[in-house]
C-alpha cells in the first residue's frame, strides 16, 4: 500500500534542536556530570525557587486533567501586564502559538513572510499548512523591515518578526519597528516573536502590549521557556486583539498546557527577583564570552538575547570546532540550517561553564 503525501510536507525539513545530555554522554562516553550543555538558550539558573515549590504542591493533583481555559495563569498575567484576560491564549510553548496563528490565518497558497537567519520554526508551520514562506533579505544578520513591505502581496497573511532574533540575537529599535506595523495592511497578522524579551534592559523593551491599542492585527508571542527556566514544560502565550485570540481559540488543542507548566508559570510571574538574577548573570557571562571572542579575534554578532553567535572561517572549521567542543563535554550549536554555515551559537551559561568552553574554544588547534 502508497501512502500519499502532500509534497509541502515531505519537503519540510524538521526541525533540529540542540544535542540532549544524555545522548552526548552515551556517544562520547563520559559522565553526564560532566557535560555543559550550552546550546539551547536554556537558563543555567535552572528554575525560580517559587516554580519549584509549587511544582511540589501539585504532585497530588496529577491523575486530574488540568483547566483546559489556563484560567488562574490568565489572571496572574492580566494582573502583572495589566491586561484583559480575553486578550490571553496560552500555548503547549510559544513554539504552540506560532503553530496557532499559521493554522488559523493561512490556508494553502497564502503568503507567509519572515527574515532570511529567523527562527526555523516560522518556514516550518507556514510550509506545514501549504503556505507560501518567503523569506525576506537581512541586514547585517537583522531583520530589514522594509524588505518585507516591499514583498507584502495580495495573497499575503502573516507575518512572524523576532525580537531580538534567534539565532542572531539582533534586536529592532520601538521606533523602527512601530513605524513598520504602521504600514502593514490591517487584513494581516503580524506576529511579533518576543521569547527573550526578559533579558532586555527595560530601555529597550519594546511597549508592545501598549500598541495593541492602535494595531488589532498585532500578536505578541511570549515564553517561559527562557528567563523562566520552564523549558522542559512546555509552555508560552500570545497577546492580542479580543478578536483574533477568540478565532484561535477555536483550533487550540484541548487540555495543551499541562498542570504543573501552568502551576510553574504562576509562580515564576511573582519571583521578579529571579528573572532580575537571571538577566544580571546573563549580561556577566555575555561580556564573558564576548571579551574572549575579542582575545582570540572572532568575529561574533552582538546580542541582546542569552546566547551569542560567532564565526568561524567556513563550515568546514566551524564543524571541527564544534566536534573538538564536543568531544570535551561542550555542547554548542551549528547554525548551517540558518544559513550561516561558519558560524557557531552559544547560550550564555554560568561563569564556571563559560570559563570550561572558554578554554576549550582556545585551545582547539585546527
């Protein structure tokens, strides 16, 4: 028997995240302990002591499905962002509300755009759906927001902008990028991927739950898989108009956000001292990383995120460097699937962890 699949889908390339502990462990053959793994922006903070707490808590609620509507987690970000909770939609991951909004804007043959070195998982959801991805050139490893005015068609219908930008780590000022939502047609949805913006001083955020007032196409995806430290949980959310979260609403999964994620995001919202800790010791390990890059002259791409991207002089060296790493126990990220084949990305980790891939960056003789 032939199974017939649509082409749009067996042309997908799957998505690839950093290596797991474990399985460098059992390829390389050495103690999990002794492995660093910095190659998915994760918080090597771990988790707030609050989330972990209240994790505990909920134990002896496990054999109970969890509220399908996320209604205690709604109102606890209403409260902290001063919004309405019929503006809330909350997502198995942030990763959940991209899916959403492709799935419920785009049928086949739309347009999707997004920025040439963006998030994998934009091509992905869009080309998932028989959707037209079009990428869009880049500025200096950013997005070049009037390249993508000037590819908005008739057949366009959403747009994903990451801010700051995986894996670059580039960030577009509030002036630019208002100006840009200014200039969409209302009758498209813009995405607006912000995952990191914990980890921005509070000069650079961008007030963008303040412009959902002027801009009813706008969608802002948030995570606490990042400064939060829940990325094993699973779980994200997306802010906008009444009236767009009501048509996604219709698609979401029931029941896609676990008990103890939603338990876990509550409490994290109150600890602001850990998400403060946590964006103090990520800016210390990013001028670790970065004095080093500069010792060794590397060339690397400033970021405004928690990890850091820095070239090589081609794929060839950039893989041997990324293998000499491994093979000590480093874990870092090969970015060629973005197209930057000579570049390498690491998360910004403890100093001690920093210090260990430091010295192995230096010493790899290639």
């Amino acid at each position: 028997m032939s199974i017939e699949v649509p082409n749009y889908i067996s042309n997908i390339d799957p998505y690839q995240g950093g290596k797991p502990i474990k399985e460098v462990a059992r390829e390389i053959g050495i103690s999990e302990e002794k492995i660093i793994k910095l190659a998915s922006n994760e918080n090597p903070m771990g988790i707030s002591p609050f989330a972990k707490k209240a994790l505990k808590n909920a134990l002896s609620e496990v054999h109970r499905y969890p509220d399908g509507n996320a209604y205690y987690l709604k109102e606890a970000l209403s409260k902290k962002f001063f919004l309405d909770t019929n503006q809330l939609i909350i997502g198995n991951g942030s990763n959940d509300i991209l899916e959403l909004a492709a799935r419920t804007f785009v049928t086949r043959g739309d347009q999707v755009l997004y920025s040439e070195h963006a998030f994998a998982v934009y091509k992905i959801v869009s080309q998932a759906i028989g959707g037209d991805g079009i990428e869009a050139p880049s500025a200096n490893y950013s997005h070049d927001l009037d390249a993508f005015l000037s590819l908005i068609s008739d057949k366009t219908k959403l747009i994903f902008i990451a801010n700051p930008n995986n894996p670059t780590g580039t960030l577009i000022s509030k002036k630019i990028l208002k100006n840009f939502l200014s200039k969409v047609p209302e009758r498209i949805v813009v995405v607006l991927d912000e995952a990191y913006d914990e980890y921005l001083e509070d000069s650079l955020k961008s007030d963008s739950f303040e412009w959902l007032k002027d801009y009813k196409n706008l969608l802002i995806s948030r995570s606490f898989s990042k400064a939060y430290g829940l990325a094993g949980l699973r779980i994200g959310y997306g802010v906008a108009a009444p009236e767009l979260i009501e048509v996604m609403n219709r698609v979401r999964q029931p029941f896609n956000v676990n008990h103890f994620a939603q338990i876990a995001a509550i409490a994290s919202l109150d600890d602001e001292n850990f998400i403060e800790e946590s964006r103090s010791i990520n800016n210390l390990g990013m001028k670790q990383l970065t004095n080093a890059f500069n010792a060794l002259n590397l060339k690397f791409i400033p970021s405004y995120a928690n990890f850091v991207s820095f070239k090589l002089e081609d794929e060839k060296i950039a893989m041997m460097y990324y293998h000499h790493l491994l093979n000590n126990g480093v874990i870092v990220r090969p970015i060629a699937n973005y197209d930057l084949p000579e570049f390498l990305r690491v998360s910004v980790g403890l100093q001690r962890e920093n210090e260990i891939f430091i010295k192995y960056l230096s010493n790899c003789n290639i």
